[in-house]
C-alpha cells in the first residue's frame, strides 16, 4: 500500500518561487499603481510634441504642449513591484505560508480597479 502526499496548490513552498514572485509583483503594482497615479510619483514624463523626457516632477513650459506620464506610472511601479516580488521570494518557506496567500492575484487588482475608478470619477485626477 502506497501513501501519497498531497501538496496544496495554494502552498508556496509547493509552487516553487517563480508563481510567488508573479503573483507578488501584480498586486503590489496594481496597489503601488494607485499612489503614483494619486500623487503624481511618475519616474519620467514624455512631451510629444518636443520630443523631450523630463525626470521625477520636473516639468516644461506649457509651451511644450501636453505630458504623457502614464509610461512613468508603468516604469516605477514595474521597479518598486519587481524588488517587493524578489523580497518575498527570499522569504523562507515557513514564513511565506503564514503571510502569502495566492488568492492575491485577483482580489487585489479587482479592489485597486475600484479605487481608481473612484480616484478618477469621484476625485477627478
């Protein structure tokens, strides 16, 4: 008679490190996401209409016509997720299962979407 173990697919140790970084680095983006956006934390803004880059909150002239920050928002909250998804993943395993739960993945981008919409609807930014 053979005994087999059943590992949980919700267990991190069992998912091995790749899923927990991933999983990790969507929901801090999609919630980091939200403090860039509200605060104005973009790493870089781009004027199309001069073909200039402008770093952190320095800004043109109205003259240079209309920023895009949004590739800003993308670039520090890709930087800020990817060093929170390499921390986690240096977690050790016993620690992990206590605090990580992969569920993440889509209760917390399905929460940020509703405070941004709020942010842009309500708040107006």
């Amino acid at each position: 008679m053979s005994t087999l173990t059943h590992t949980s697919s919700a267990d991190p140790g069992a998912l091995g490190k790749y899923p927990v970084f991933a999983i990790t680095f969507g929901a801090v983006f999609s919630v980091f996401y939200l403090f860039v956006m509200n605060y104005g934390w973009q790493l870089f803004s781009y004027y199309p209409q001069v073909g200039q880059f402008t770093f952190w909150t320095s800004t043109l002239p109205a003259t240079a016509g209309p920023q895009m920050k949004w590739y800003g928002y993308v670039a520090t909250c890709a930087i800020v997720s990817f060093v929170a998804g390499l921390i986690v993943c240096l977690l050790p395993t016993n620690l992990l299962r206590r605090i990580w739960w992969p569920g993440l993945i889509w209760l917390v981008p399905g929460c940020a979407m509703l405070v941004a919409l709020y942010l842009i609807l309500v708040v107006g930014d």
